[in-house]
C-alpha cells in the first residue's frame, strides 16, 4: 500500500470493510470464504459488519487466504490493498453518516438475530406438552 493511499485507513474503512475488501479482491464469496476458513457463514457476516473480530489463530488464516498482513487487516498498515481507483475523497460528515450506517447495520444484525433466538424459545415452549 502507498503512503499516500488512505481509503483502507482507520479513519475510512473499518476492520470489516478492510476484509470485505480483500475478499472481494480474492473473488471469493463470505460462503466460500468461510468454508476455507472453516467458520460459519455468520461469523465471516459478523467480522465484516464490525460485530466481532477474529481470534488470533483465524487472523493468521484470514490473512494468508485474503493475501494481506494481519497488520493491515487490523491498523491499515503493511501489505494490503491499495485504494481503488477514482476513489472521491470524504468529508466527515459524509464520514460520520457511514459510521451511523455501519453502527446501525450492526445493531440491527444482532437484534435479529435475537429475534430468532426469540421465536425459538416460544416456538419450543408452544410445542412442549403441558
């Protein structure tokens, strides 16, 4: 990466942004991603959307499939990818609303994901015999 590139920094891009990235730029999908990595389809959504991160053995795996550093996964800095090209520069409004989205992204996985434990749980007691 060149100094000068800044899209995949920690001001602009996210851990999860800097994996979808380099996923992308692998050709691969989240399910044929995980599927080398040997991780759950959710877990790959989950490091993307910036909900989890990955243990340090997974990092290391991550890293030698997406042919990236682990320390350009984590900080931006190290081999990874440059910024694409004609890329337009952010404002921090602009900055900020992508971080709401991103938040909210998030938050909105995990409540559903809630809600599916939810229906579970009633749908189990529904079917319980009394």
């Amino acid at each position: 990466m060149h100094d000068d590139d800044t899209y995949f920094s920690n001001d602009n891009a996210t851990f999860g942004d800097r994996v979808a990235a380099a996923r992308d730029a692998q050709g691969l999908s989240q399910e044929e991603l995980a599927k080398k990595l040997g991780v759950k389809l959710k877990t790959i959504r989950g490091w993307e959307d910036d909900v989890d991160e990955p243990r340090a053995n997974r990092l290391s795996m991550l890293s030698g499939i997406l042919n990236v550093s682990m320390r350009w996964l984590l900080t931006a800095e190290g081999e990874g990818l440059n910024a694409p090209a004609g890329e337009v520069e952010l404002t921090g409004d602009v900055k900020d609303i992508l971080l709401e989205l991103r938040r909210t992204k998030a938050e909105f996985s995990r409540l559903s994901d809630h809600l599916g434990r939810l229906e579970k749980k009633l749908g189990k007691l529904l079917r319980a015999p009394e």
